[in-house]
C-alpha cells in the first residue's frame, strides 16, 4: 500500500505488489498495465475489447501501474489545475516531484503521478474505471502528441479510411450527432470527444482517442437503440424534463459501440477529410444549413476545436508545458489546409443534419 505520496522511493516499492498484467495495443504504441487487483484489469481489458482485435505492430511501450487501495494524500497542498472558461469549482490539483507530476482528482480522491514510464494510479480505482481509462488514454494521447499531432476537442465517425470530424464547445451535441450518424452501417466510430491530427504530403492524418462514447441521458432518450440503457423509471423522467433543462443534464453513461452497432465498427485513425463546427442553438427558429468555410476569412470559426493538453502532458524531454498553454487559431488553420471545414447553423435538428451529412457524400 502507498502511504505517502511524495517519498517516491516508498511509491515505487509499493509498486512490486502489482504483479497482475494486461497489454493494450495502440497503433504503434503499447501499454503494459500492472495491478493488485485482477478483476481490475478484467474491466479494463473489457472496455478496450474493440482496440484488441488487429495484430499490433508497436514501436513503443510503457509501463503504468493502478494500485487499489484507500484513498491517500489528502492532506497535501495541492495546486489549483486552471479550469476552461466558463467551468467552474476546483477539480483538480498537482504537484510536480522528480521527473514527473502527482495530479489529484478531489471529487474521487485519486491520485495519478505523469512520469515518462511507470506511472502510477493509486485510490479506490475500481469505483472510478472511467478515471483509470483517461489516464490510460493520457499516455496514448502523451505518445501522438510528442509526435508532432495537434489535439482537437471533437468527436469522429470514418469510412473507408476517411473520416469527419465534429467540434463544438462542451454540450454542443457533437456525440450525440456521431452516434446519430453511426445509423449508417458503413460509418465507423473513430471518438467520441478528442481527436489528433497532423497535416502530411498525403493528407491530414487523424487519430482518435480510445475511448468510447461517455454520454448524457438526453442523447440516449432520443435515440431508439439506446434508450434501452437508460432504466424505464429514469426514461419516464426524463420526458418531464423540459428540452432546455434536459439538454444541459450532466448525468453520464458509457455506450459500447460493438454492443448497440455491431461488430467491427471501430476504427483507430484515418484521413481528415471533413470538419463539421456546430453552430446551431436550442432557441434558434431558422431551418438547420450546412454551409462551406473559407478559413482563410473565417478562422475563429474552429475556436471549439481548439483543446488544451492539460496537467497529464510531458513533452519528449519529460517537461510540463503551462497549464494554459493552447496551439493559436492560426496553428489549427495550417493544419485543417487539406480539410473541408463546414458550419451547421439554425436550430437543433438531429434527423436534418444526418441527411444534409449525407448529402456530403452524393457531391
């Protein structure tokens, strides 16, 4: 058991305890996780069921280590993590040791310590496998951005290897439209929230993050093969609800996409050849559009793309850039030369943004 946080030299031995393991496969990158508690890594093998399939050809591995035990290092003085506009409440804290960063989640008292290899989760990690899967997916998300990718806030879907990608602000409806779009068998899920992309000779390459749909009940009511995950009193509910209050609900629920759209359909990377930004509201009366960008006019029209790295990323050297730190509008433009950006306006109309999506497709 870890007992105090900052003697580095006690963490580490603690870590000897965790001699159960599983491999994740990420493109070229590989995560060996250690536990000390095996039914642990059996939901997080299951989670990542869909990443498992395909041969790995990995280039790089690391360690990371998730430690079940109570909650510990309360008692620190932790520094504040700047939260994005318009977010409010104290979430997160850190402290930087040696060669890495204890980052603390106050709401569930874990704590996470970002090192190049062997990082650690530590605290009741089996009642938060959400958390255990982001810092999961930090590493990999860590590994592309060393490798010169940009990270976007959007969620994704692909076809035959080209893939559109839809941005907003938090709330905005991006996953829920993805998981409209998925009704299309020939669609892929490619993420549902962050997205990495890096402008090539052949085109923007684009990678999205393991992790599945993680989506708020108004999503789940309004689509006919979800609704079954909501349970029928909380449907019952939720239909009271007036749209607006629905709409800004924040009650999460996974969606395992191989569960409720078949097999085979998820896919890790492809090439970027469509930006959707919704710009569309709620109280807005006009009919929904599509309409094509010209960034070299419009350029604050991505700003919702625009996502920091966050308190999780080391750069190659094993340094922590500014909490505040965002690639310029400017930056996102260069690397979206090769991309069609569109906007989707008027009001909230799922059925008529699918079919004007579609309609992308028949030009």
């Amino acid at each position: 058991m870890i007992k105090t946080l900052l003697n580095l030299p006690h963490v580490n031995e603690a870590l000897s305890h965790c001699d159960e393991t599983i491999r994740l496969h990420f493109a070229d990158l590989s995560v060996i996780v250690h536990s000390n508690e095996a039914m642990l890594l059996a939901g997080i093998a299951d989670y990542y069921r869909s990443y498992l399939k395909a041969e790995a050809h990995t280039t790089t591995s690391l360690n990371l280590y998730v430690m079940e035990q109570n909650i510990v290092g309360d008692e620190l003085d932790w520094l504040n993590v700047p939260r994005e506009e318009g977010k409010q409440g104290r979430k997160e804290g850190y402290l930087d040791v040696a060669g890495g960063r204890w980052i603390k989640k106050f709401k569930t008292g874990m704590a996470f310590l970002q090192r190049p290899d062997h990082a650690v989760a530590v605290g009741p990690c089996a009642s938060n496998l959400a958390q255990i899967i982001n810092f999961i997916n930090n590493q990999f998300l860590n590994h592309y951005l060393r490798e010169g990718f940009t990270l976007g806030h959007a969620s994704a879907f692909c076809v035959n290897g080209q893939a559109t990608a839809i941005a907003a602000g938090s709330g905005g409806g991006k996953s829920t439209l993805m998981l409209r779009c998925l009704e299309n068998p020939q669609r892929d899920f490619l993420t549902n929230d962050r997205i990495l992309l890096k402008k090539t000779d052949q085109g923007t390459q684009t990678i999205g993050l393991a992790k599945l749909p993680r989506v708020n009940p108004g999503t789940l009511l309004h689509a006919e093969r979800l609704r079954h995950i909501l349970p029928e009193a909380r449907q019952q509910a939720l239909r009271q609800m007036p749209q607006s209050e629905l709409w800004s609900l924040e009650e999460k629920y996974d969606v395992q996409i191989e569960d409720e759209y078949g097999p085979n359909r998820v896919r890790l990377a492809g090439n970027l050849s469509r930006l959707i930004m919704l710009d569309w509201s709620l109280d807005s009366t006009e009919t929904t559009q599509l309409e094509l960008v010209d960034l070299s006019v419009e350029t604050d029209v991505i700003e919702g793309l625009r996502k920091r790295p966050g308190p999780f990323y080391q750069d190659k050297f094993g340094a922590f850039a500014d909490l505040n730190a965002i690639d310029s509008v400017a930056h996102y433009c260069r690397e979206l030369a090769n991309v069609d950006v569109y906007r989707l306006t008027g009001k909230i109309d799922f059925d008529r943004a699918y079919d004007l999506i579609a309609s992308l497709d028949k030009q």
